[in-house]
C-alpha cells in the first residue's frame, strides 16, 4: 500500500501564511485592549516551583525515561510487562495525566504507557521548529514503541495525540494492532474541522505560527487558558481534592512549556496524508456529542478513509470524554480492545445513520451536523453493504 506525507498545494500554503497574518494582527489589537485596560492582570502571573505530588509519585505508574538518537522522553508506565502493550498519547495542551482515569483500568489487562509527547511536560522541549516536522515526530515515535522490544502495540490518542495516531496507524500499520482516536478527526479533515467557538480556535491557531506571540499570550492572566480549557475539572473535581487545573499550570508555566507544544501548529498544518488504500487497523472513533472542537461532520469523513471501523459517540461529554465521562469512555475502549467487534463496511448503510442519528437525538446541534453529512455521502452509498453489521454492540438491519 502506497502511503506517504505530502504538503499540502502551493495555493494552501500561501493562504495559511496570509490567514496567520490576518488573524495576528487581529488578535494582538484584541489583547493590546486587554492590556490597556488592566496591564496587572493581564501579565499577572502566581509562581509555581514545585509540581503537585500526584505528578511525580507512583500512584499511577512508574516514572521513566528513554533517549532515542535526538531526545529524551518521559512516560509514565503501568501493568505487567509481559501484556500487550497499549500506548496513551495526550493531546494540546496536555500531558501524560490526560490519562489518569485510564492507566488503573487498562493496565489491569495491558501493559500501559502514557507518553510526554515531545516538548510537553517533563520530556526533552526542544526550540527549533525543524523538530517538529511531521515526519521527525513519527520516526521518534516508531523508534519509542521499539524500545520496548515488542514487535506490535496499541495505540490511544487524544486531539493531538489522536492526529500522531493516525499518521501512525498509516505509515507503520505492521506495528499497529488496534487505534482508538478520540475527539481527533484524520489528518486530511483535522484543520478544516476546527470550530471557531473554542479556546484554540481557528483564529488561534492561525495566530500560533507567529514567532514568540503565542507563547506570551498563552501565558497571559495567570494561565487563564488553562481555566477556559480545562473547565470541566472544575466540576469533575475527584473526592481526594487534587487540583488538575493547578497541575497543569504547573505543567504550562514558563514560556519553553509553551514553545514545543505551539511548534507542532506550526507545522503540521502544512501536511496531509495520501493513500491510495484506506487504514487497514482495526479503529475506534469517540467523540463527544457535545464537542465544540470537532464537527461530527469531519468524524465521519475521516470514517471513510478507514477500511474497518466502529464509532462511538459519547453523551454529555465535549473536548474530553475521556475524563468527563471516563467510566463510560473506559468501558467502550475496553470493549473494543480485549473484544472481537465486527467491522463496519467503509461506506456507511442508512441503517448506520440512523444509529447516529439515535445516539444524538438530544443534541439538535450534533443532529444538524449529522444531517448535512448524510445528505453529502449519500449519494454514495452502494448496495454491496452487509445484511447485518455489528456496531458496539448495536445490530442494525
């Protein structure tokens, strides 16, 4: 199968560099007013010198590093060494405490390791753009999954770590048992699917391949970024008191905590993925039925360039189901790893619709979104589907 990374048409790059421009000198006349009106607050800054405990004690796993040729990564592992290997890749802004609802109940059957991404939290950041490179990332990732000496893995990915999945699951598929992407449309739907009514939103991320300006307005009001994104910890607040949101503060409190991270923005939107085949993993897609990020649209899009897939879609969770609703997201996963789910066709039947339809039938938004999908691809639909297909569980007719 013929798979490689191309970059995107000349007429596309030109438009995202006039876009960066546009939306750059826009949101620095915004902060500039921000500023104007209380320069205190806006540079008002609490210090954090030492992490909180649960980030650095064993409670979820074993603290660990790997060097590979050019970087030093830190992942925090759990479960028996002898299981399959599950990898957990955090999305933007993120670490490997994304996944501490996870890493209890997959490693009682898996061998569980949740990564630092380069440049996040306590792993190598280095500055350079360059090191970024969609390419670069992928090799060091492949090189990381060798290092545990077993011949294939899993992988779960969130957002950002969802979209190194996907580059994986295409690029290294001999390696890549299953792929659970949550949140995280493919790479040649991931930009266009960006909604303009988020924290990083598509002005912002526009914004972020200017030179040092992202980092300094990421900074801004003591973090308040993070407040804004991580605002359903302030409600999911577990009984031993920890404070996630002062977690990752900590985590994202100088600017070179911010420099790696805005580098993959930098870079990435450049790229595109082309194949002559579809992924040919077993894939899971979770999305939230109330996610302002990603358009349901783009999910299933990204559903087409997959030859077996299952997707679920979770009720009442947003960016984050997988610590807004992580019973529910654990059981789903769970399911589809240690089961053996019958594929979906990769052309979705009406009947597939409707069980989507179904599952966001409370959400009028989602329902919309769902509607000028169907009326987009259905027209495609051929007669050579399945009598039944299996769909978590679900047979539909």
């Amino acid at each position: 199968m013929t798979v490689k990374i191309v970059p995107v048409s000349l007429w596309e790059t030109i438009k995202l560099h006039v876009l960066s421009f546009i939306f750059g000198v826009y949101l620095i006349v915004v902060r500039l007013f921000k500023w104007a009106w209380d320069p205190k607050k806006f540079f008002g800054m609490v210090q954090r010198d030492k992490p909180p405990p649960f980030m650095v004690d064993n409670s979820l796993g074993k603290h660990s590093y790997v060097k590979l040729k050019s970087i030093k990564l830190h992942y925090v592992e759990a479960g028996e060494k002898d299981k399959p290997l599950v990898l957990l890749l955090h999305g933007f802004p993120d670490c490997w405490l994304s996944w501490r609802e996870q890493i209890p109940v997959l490693s009682e059957h898996y061998r569980v390791v949740a990564l630092d991404l380069k440049g996040f939290g306590d792993s190598d950041k280095p500055t350079h753009t360059k090191s970024y490179k969609i390419d670069v990332l992928i090799d060091e990732l492949h090189q990381f999954i060798l290092t545990f000496g077993v011949s294939r893995c899993s992988i779960i990915g969130h957002d950002l770590g969802g979209l190194l999945g996907w580059y994986m699951a295409a690029l290294h598929s001999d390696i890549i048992y299953k792929f659970v992407v949550i949140s995280s449309p493919h790479p040649n739907y991931y930009w266009s699917g960006i909604s303009r009514n988020t924290t990083f939103d598509d002005k912002w991320m526009h914004f972020s391949r200017l030179p040092f300006l992202p980092e300094m307005d990421a900074l801004k009001e003591d973090l308040s970024v993070i407040n804004d994104t991580f605002s359903h910890l302030k409600i999911n607040q577990t009984t031993s008191g920890k404070n996630y949101v002062e977690a990752y503060k900590y985590a994202f409190s100088r600017t070179e905590d911010w420099t790696g991270p805005i580098n993959y923005y930098r870079n990435l939107p450049f790229m595109r993925l082309y194949s002559i085949e579809p992924i040919s993993n077993q894939t899971l897609l979770i999305v939230g039925n109330a996610d302002p990020s990603v358009s349901l649209e783009s999910i299933i899009q990204s559903s087409d360039l997959v030859a077996r897939f299952n997707i679920k879609v979770i009720t009442g969770a947003q960016h984050f189901p997988h610590q807004e609703k992580p019973e529910m997201v654990n059981e789903v996963i769970l399911k589809f790893l240690i089961g053996k789910p019958s594929p979906l066709e990769k052309t979705p039947s009406k009947g597939i619709v409707s069980t989507w339809l179904g599952s966001l039938s409370s959400t009028v938004k989602y329902g919309n979104q769902v509607l000028d999908a169907v009326q987009k691809r259905t027209n495609d639909v051929v007669s050579g589907l399945p009598n039944k297909i299996h769909y978590l569980g679900h047979t539909t007719t």
